[in-house]
C-alpha cells in the first residue's frame, strides 16, 4: 500500500483538503494527516481522523502512540509529501530551511517525492519573493500545482485559490505511480472464489480472499491499463477506476470474459475458480438423512486453457496453488494451457490464503524463472508486471 503524509496549513482552502484524503482513500492509499494550528482554526482535527482512518498530527510534541519519533517516521514512511494548501509562509520557510513545526520539520526529513499546492491573496502569490521561494523549490525537484484564476476568499480576483482537487490527485498519483507502461492496454483480470452449487442453500468452494486480483488489477490501473475485475467471492472492496464484475460460479466467470476476451490485449487468471461441480444439483435442500452424504463431482470448465486455444495475441498469465511439485506442475501447465507466463504459490501449511504476503515463482514460456521471495501483495504484483514488461521488451 502506498502511503501520502498530507500537511493542511492555514487558510479558507483547508476545506478542501479533506476531498483529497477521500479520493485517495478510495484507491486504497494510506493517508497520514498533519495540520498546522492555523489549519485547525479553519477544519477540525476530528474531520480528517474521521475520513483517513489515522490520527491526525496537531502539534510537534504530541505524545507518540509508540516509541518513535513522529515526524520522523512518517518522513520515512511517505511515498510522497504533500502540502495542500500550502500558505507563503510554509513555502517560504521551506525553501528558506526553517523547521520550527511539524510539517517543515518531516519535510527537511523525508526523502520522499514533494508537491506543495499553493493558495493565498493574489498579490502575495504575485510577489517576487513568494515566486522566487517557488522556483527555488521546482530547481531542486519540489513539485507545485498551480492554483486556479477566480474570486478570492478576502474579495479580491487574479491567481490564487487552491487549484481543483481533481488536479491535485492526478499529480500526486504520477508521482506514486511514474511508470505508465500498460497505458492504453485493456486488461482482464479475475480475483476471488468461485463456487459450484450443491443445492438452493449450500455451495462448495475454497479459501481465496480475492487480495492477489485485486492488487493485480490495481497495479495495472496505476500503470495506466484499462481494468477490467471479474470477481468472484472477495474479502476485499474494489477501489475506484476498476470496472468490478461479480461471477459467483464458473460459468458466469467464463460468460464474463468471454465478452471483453476478443478486445483485451491481456487476460490475469488469479481467480481460484472451481475445479468440479456437482453432477446435479438438487432442487430442494438437502435433508440431514442419515450419517453420510455421498455427492458425485464432475470436472468443471476450464477457463484459462480454452483461452489459450482461442488466444490470437492477448498475454495470458495464469496461477499455480500447488502444496507439492511446485515447478513441475506450474511448468506443465503453462504449456499445457498455452500460457505466456504462470504464478506458481506453495499453499501448504496456509501460507497464502487470506494472507496479506505472497511467495511467488514466476516461469515464463521461455524457460525463465524468476523467484520473488516473501512480498507483500501489492509488490508482487508490481514484480510480477514488471518481468512481463522485461520479457516482452526482450521479444521485441
């Protein structure tokens, strides 16, 4: 998960600052907020708590939760450092190397990517030494987001207001995610359990959470890919910019992809859709007759090696849960399924289901193998497109 340390500082524009740490709430970024005394004059503390789920940072010499010191390890903990609104006196002490509050102060500490966003009285956006703080700031990489041209606040009109929330988020998700290598690619991706009925009240299935999918699909919408989400059952919530579609069973997955198969350009199984189903279903619920209860099983669709029969120049990319023989069943299904890469995860002894890590062994159809070690899911999934990106780049 990435992480934003959003510094609110004063001014009417505080306001909208709490937009901001909803719209990056919903795609799943972790948001620490700090606000100076001057900001809370304008917001409350309790509003920001309420929206980041985080306690917010009011005063450098709160007293730490734990034994760390604050400002510190959020400083460390940013991927990027965001001023929203930032007022002439925080640029200027900025730029100018004067830490004597909490936002100053992290950000003489961070290495993290910074954007400030500006907003005050025209004629001091307009002063010489407020623009001079700023391109002081751009030559050493700070980024700035222009405010927008309107009526001000205190009456006067001209540069100066906080510019649109829309554009503040765009900046600081280039700055989380740089690379756009999947821009402009439709990309199916299927998360989740699926389940195969037994009677109108019970189902068979198994213990996917849905989280490997997820941060697949939202690493490809991050990357710039047009996302599709075919889900089954998920412990997880779809975050925005994905098109969620829920397919519960194996033949509304397959229904499901078919449809959007002949225009994507790269289809990710990490579904664990079911193997078998009951050969009939029975119509009533079943009644506790008796001490056992025998139900024939047949083998269900399988979904990804029919893709692999039909693929023209889509990527398919599948995954292996294997609790023995990890490489020689992943690599035999990868050829088996036409596959161009296949995931392979040891799930013995519960190592993955449900669990916010993953191990992952990548083989390629090329005979490449690439061992990834214990990550977090989100880094996986980066990992993981990152060799897709290297193999195609190779085959070029």
């Amino acid at each position: 998960m990435k992480n934003v340390v959003l510094g609110v500082t004063g001014g009417v524009a505080a306001y909208k600052a709490l937009e901001l740490v909803s719209r990056l709430k919903k795609h799943n970024i972790n948001v620490d907020v700090a606000m100076t005394k001057s900001a809370q004059e304008f917001v409350t503390p309790l509003s920001f708590q309420s929206l980041s789920q985080n306690p917010v940072i009011t005063d450098m010499f709160d007293e730490p939760k734990a034994f760390e010191i604050a400002h510190i390890s959020l400083a460390k903990k940013a991927d990027v450092f965001a001023v929203v609104p930032a007022t002439a006196n925080i640029i200027g002490k900025i730029a100018h190397g004067i830490s004597d509050d909490f936002i100053s102060t992290s950000i003489m500490a961070t290495k993290a990517k910074v954007l400030i966003a500006p907003a005050m009285n025209t004629q001091m956006y307009a002063s010489p030494m407020v623009q001079e703080n700023i391109r002081k700031l751009k030559s050493i990489g700070y980024t700035f987001v222009s405010p927008g041209a309107g009526r001000l606040a205190c009456g006067d009109v001209g540069e100066g207001k906080l510019a649109v929330v829309d554009d503040i988020f765009d900046e600081i998700m280039k700055l989380l995610y740089p690379k756009k290598d999947f821009d402009g690619k439709k990309v199916i991706v299927t998360a989740g359990g699926t389940e195969a009925p037994v009677d109108p009240v019970r189902v068979l299935t198994n213990r996917s959470s849905g989280k490997m999918g997820m941060a697949l699909a939202e690493a490809l919408r991050d990357r710039g890919a047009d996302v599709i989400l075919v889900h089954g059952h998920i412990s997880v919530s779809v975050p925005e910019g994905i098109q969620a579609i829920s397919a519960l069973c194996n033949e509304d997955m397959n229904r499901e992809i078919q449809r959007f198969y002949g225009e994507s350009d790269m289809v990710v199984m990490a579904a664990a859709v079911s193997d078998f189903k009951v050969r009939e279903i029975a119509e009533d619920k079943i009644k506790k007759d008796g001490d056992t209860l025998i139900l024939e099983l047949v083998k269900d669709k399988d979904i990804l090696k029919e893709l692999g029969e039909k693929k023209k120049n889509q990527i398919l990319i599948g995954f292996a849960a294997e609790s023995r023989d990890l490489e020689a069943n992943a690599r035999e299904k990868l050829e088996r399924k036409n596959l161009d890469f296949i995931a392979a995860n040891d799930i013995s002894e519960g190592k993955v289901f449900g669990k916010e890590t993953n191990s992952v062994v990548l083989y390629g159809k090329n005979g490449e193998k690439t061992v990834f070690g214990e990550l977090s899911k989100e880094e996986t999934a980066h990992r993981l497109l990152d060799e897709v990106v290297k193999s195609l780049r190779t085959e070029l």
